[in-house]
C-alpha cells in the first residue's frame, strides 16, 4: 500500500540545492508547464527554497514519484550529471522507505480496524460522518462520500490509510475526541508521530521516517579571538541549527549554546580504539530546558552502503575521559541520542570499512600579480575549515568560492588534480581524500601572470573526472596589494626593496609606460649612480603621489622580480 503522506527525501533536496540559480528556475518553470497530472502550481514554487519546491514536488507526486519527474526535468534542462546522481542515490531512498511504509502502515491498520471494531453500528456511522468532518477541516484528500457511506469497518481502515498514511493516528484520535470516547483514543498513547516527524510505535521496536519538517532556526553568533559560541532558543518541537545541521527534540522550551572544537588533540585515541571521525566534534551545553532527543550530523554516504549502519557510535570527551556509545538510530545524515548529557561529542565510525563521503574542496589565492593557489581535498569539518582559513590568511591568502564535488568520493582514495590554462594542462599532482587534523596536506599551483579563467578538475587515474571548477580571471586577480594590517606591500618592505632590486631599467620603462613617471623624471632617476638611490627616488618623488602609484609598482614587481616578492610575501 503506497503511501501519500508528504515527506521530503534529504537526496532531492540537495540536489535541487546544488543548482546554480539559473538552473534552478529553469527547472522551477519546466515543473509548472510540465503536461499531465497532477500539476503543480506557480504560485507554490515562484520565490520558494530548494527545501520547499522539494516539499512541493513530493507532497503533489508521492515520494517515487517526485525523484522521477526531477529526474525528467533535470534531463531535459541540461543537467544530466545532477539527473543521473539523484537517480541513483534516491533509488535505496525510496525502495527503503516503500518496505518500511507497508510493514508500518499494516502495524496502523490493524490498530484502528481493532478500534472501528469495538463501535456499535451507530457509532461506527457517526464516526464515518465526523470523518468527513475531520478531513474538510484539516485540508486532507477527501475520501469519496459514496465510498465512505456503504463502506464497512474493514474498508474504512484501509481508506484511512490509503489517504492519510500515518496521519491515521492524528485524524482518528480527533474523531475519537470528538465521540467522547477517551477509552479508545488511550489505545494510541503508545503511537505518536516523533522525531523527524516519524512514526513512533511502542512494543515494535521500530521508527520510520516519513518526513524532514524541522523547523530551522538561525543561531546568535559570538566571536572571540579564542572560539565563535553559537546560541540557539526553541519552544517545545523538532528544530535544527542552519549553521552545524544539529537537530533536537524537545517537549518544553529550551536553550543551548555549542561550538566546534578541533579534533587534533584526540586523534591518537580515536585511532587507537580503531575508529575514525564521521562527524565534527562539537561542544553542546544545554543551558536552561531538557533536550529530549538530540541528532548529530556525520558525512557519510550510507545510502548504498546499509552494512555499515551498526558501525557508528559517539564519542564523549569529559573530565572523566574518553567513552565510546553505541547509537540507537542512524538516518542520511544524522545519529541519535535519545535523553543525551552533554560533553564534548563526536560522531565515529570503525576503521577498517570503505566508506565515501560528502567532501569539500577548499581553494585559496594569494593577492599578487602572479597566481597561487592552495587546493585541499578533506572532510566538510567546519573546525577544520576555521583552522584553515586562518592559517592560509595568516600568509595573505585568501579563499575563492566554488561550488563543492556533488557526487560523494571514497575515504583514503588517491585522486589527481590537474589546472588547465586556455585548454592547455598547466600542472598536475595528487590528491589523497584523507582526515589529517593537524597541518593537512594541500596541492600548490604557481602561474606567472595568468590573464584567463582557469579551470581546475580532480579525478581518480583512467577514470572521468569527478569535479570540474572554472576559477573565472575576475576571481583570482589582485584587488589591490593590502597586507592584513592595512599597510601597503611596498611600503612594508621599503628597506628589503632598495637593497635587493636590482632590474631596474625594465621597472623604470614599465613605470614611464604606465605613465606613473614621466620623461623628465625618468631621466633624473636613470641618471642616479647605484640601484638603491634609483628606489630611493621612486619613494622620495612618484610613490607619494598616492595608493594607485603603489599598486602599478607592486605589480611591476611582480613582473620583473617574481621570486623577491614571492619571498617577501611568505
């Protein structure tokens, strides 16, 4: 028995995410003009999220049916690699949901024909006409009217199910309600609809999952110079943070803070106990209220991979030590942890499995006349991230937006990353996809005065590539040659400057070319006995004229003497 309740599977949303904003709208136009039914309306997807045309898409065709229209229209605008990845990444989705949905849906059906069979034949027909009432008031799909009057008790169950999917139990507890019987409503006090909106039922040992409704929340951001706090309040729901993914359960209202910690002073005992991190480790303090349920995000790809699922478990880190907990419920993207106590925590996974994750590609420039780049392949950690934007602005560099790898890419895996110049390859290394928390390894590309987009592409060897990024000119070219004090370069290295530059014939023709001298200046300079008085001039006459002077003489410097100012910028 198929179920039409409005679910949202994680794989859709992400891929409908990682849309540029063009495609996305295109893709938002193609589903409203698409032919045949049901159709869906531009009102409800004009100015929508990614999360909510998702919603809009599985609500109108059922959970299948959603990935195949996407992955129809997708095809048909262009975008066949995100087409062919949703396809097979949702398929264990849905197939896993369909089998978990007919075991529940039966366990459900069972409940309320035992309850419908418990009515005289009077009540019966009251509680079919409230029924009705019910489903008008709640905006439900109505069940057709003739149907439901010469329908039997039987019948009733299965179009209560058919129609309403494990929203059963809401509908029929309110109809109970209504009827005053409070004995039989007390039958579903062992089924609720829980945490991440699934269906809770007691004595079955089991959860399914039928929908992603939590409600985002936006924490308070605290910088300091030795950690950035996040604070987050909630009333009584299902709630995650925008910021880490961190969701929690709670049935009064609660207030909690937590931070990202580096996971380098721990790494030897994670090792040792033959783990590896699945997860960043994050510090949750629970400030006023009860978390009832809390899930943590990992990054690992479990979708075609279910061997792994009692793999995971959660680290804690307190004042007592290091203890390792099994975990009660692992989802796409999260574990669980029913009544938590909090401690430094962090989601792991056995060595020893071959497993892929969602990685991150992080690129970094530096602000110069001649290009650098640092590429690193790692773990979507966002105190790694930290650490590493830090340390590459530490030595001036600065990181250039790119969209990340879409497909998933296997932990230890060797992969090569080639740069490419006007279609000619321009350097190459490799790359391993590995968690290193201290000082992670990272491919450096040097190219003297590039003046075209440039495109860089990871593959593993003798396969296609499994990212592909323009770096555009506009994005790598220097602003302005500001160091992170607000000094100018050649101000900051005047001494270094008048001591080791040395062509200075070529300088001083760029300088008269860009008009930053002119004729008669260039002759009294040129006419100076030793390189040093020739600099020395520069700064005592044309450099005072102002910050664009500066800027056309750093990049002559650039030009002229690419491994002094290499130096001076290291």
């Amino acid at each position: 028995m198929a179920s039409k309740t409005r679910t949202r599977t994680r794989t859709l949303a992400e891929t409908l995410e990682n849309l540029s904003q063009h495609n996305f709208e295109h893709f938002c136009f193609k589903l409203v003009i698409r032919r045949g039914l049901p159709r869906v309306r531009r009102s409800s997807v004009n100015g929508r999220s990614s999360l909510e045309v998702a919603d809009v898409l599985v609500s109108t065709f059922t959970l299948a049916g959603a990935v195949q229209v996407a992955v129809e229209i997708l095809r048909d605008i262009g975008c066949y690699e995100d087409a062919e990845l949703l396809a097979a990444r949702a398929s264990a989705e849905v197939r896993h949901f369909n089998a978990t949905a007919e075991k529940h849906e039966s366990i459900l059906l069972q409940k309320i024909l035992a309850t419908l069979e418990d009515l005289k034949n009077k009540h019966f027909e009251e509680f079919k006409w409230l029924l009705r009432q019910t489903e008008k008031k709640k905006g439900f799909p109505g069940i057709p009217k003739y149907r439901m009057e010469i329908a039997s008790r039987v019948e009733v169950a299965e179009l209560m199910v058919e129609t309403y999917g494990l929203q059963s139990v809401e509908v029929t507890r309110e109809v109970l309600e209504k009827m005053n019987r409070r004995d039989l409503v007390q039958r579903f006090s062992e089924i609720s609809l829980g945490s991440e909106g699934s269906l809770e039922l007691e004595g079955c040992g089991s959860t399914m999952q039928v929908s992603s409704d939590w409600t985002k929340l936006d924490p308070e951001v605290i910088s300091t110079d030795e950690a950035t706090t996040y604070s987050l309040q909630s009333e009584a729901g299902n709630f995650e943070c925008s910021v880490s993914g961190l969701r929690w359960v709670c049935k009064e209202k609660v207030s909690l803070k937590y931070k990202f910690c580096s996971s380098k002073y721990h790494m030897e005992k994670i090792e040792s106990i033959q783990y590896m991190p699945a997860g960043p480790l994050m510090d949750v303090t629970a400030i006023a209220g009860k978390l009832d349920v809390v899930y943590l995000p990992h990054w690992i790809c479990i979708d075609d991979n279910p061997t792994i699922l009692d793999k995971f478990a959660v680290l804690h880190i307190d004042d007592c030590g290091v203890t390792v907990e099994k975990v009660s419920e692992v989802t796409s993207s999260h574990v669980k942890l029913c009544e938590p106590t909090f401690s430094l925590k962090m989601v792991l996974v056995k060595l020893g499995f071959s497993v892929e994750i969602n990685c991150k590609v992080f690129v970094y420039k530096t602000n110069r006349p001649f290009l650098k780049l640092h590429v690193y392949l790692i773990p979507p950690d966002p105190a790694l991230k930290e650490e590493l934007d830090e340390t590459e602005k530490s030595f001036g560099y600065e990181r250039i937006q790119l969209q990340h790898p879409k497909k998933p890419l296997k932990m230890n895996d060797w992969f090569i990353l080639t740069a490419h110049l006007d279609g000619k390859e321009m350097d190459s290394d490799t790359l391993q996809l590995i968690y290193e928390s201290m000082e992670p390894n990272f491919y450096e590309l040097f190219i003297m005065n590039p003046d075209k987009d440039i495109e860089l592409q990871l593959k593993r060897e003798k396969e296609l590539p499994v990212w592909t990024r323009k770096i555009l000119k506009e994005a790598y070219q220097s602003t302005g040659p500001l160091q992170a004090s607000g000094e100018h370069f050649v101000d900051k290295h005047r001494v270094t400057l008048i001591k080791r530059v040395s062509n200075l014939a070529a300088i001083l023709d760029d300088l008269l070319d860009k008009k930053v001298i002119q004729q008669e200046v260039y002759a009294e300079i040129c006419a100076k006995c030793t390189d040093e008085d020739k600099i020395r001039a520069l700064y005592s006459g044309p450099l005072k004229a102002g910050e664009t002077c500066k800027d056309i003489f750093y990049k002559i410097l650039g030009k002229n003497e690419p491994f002094l100012i290499q130096e001076l910028e290291e």
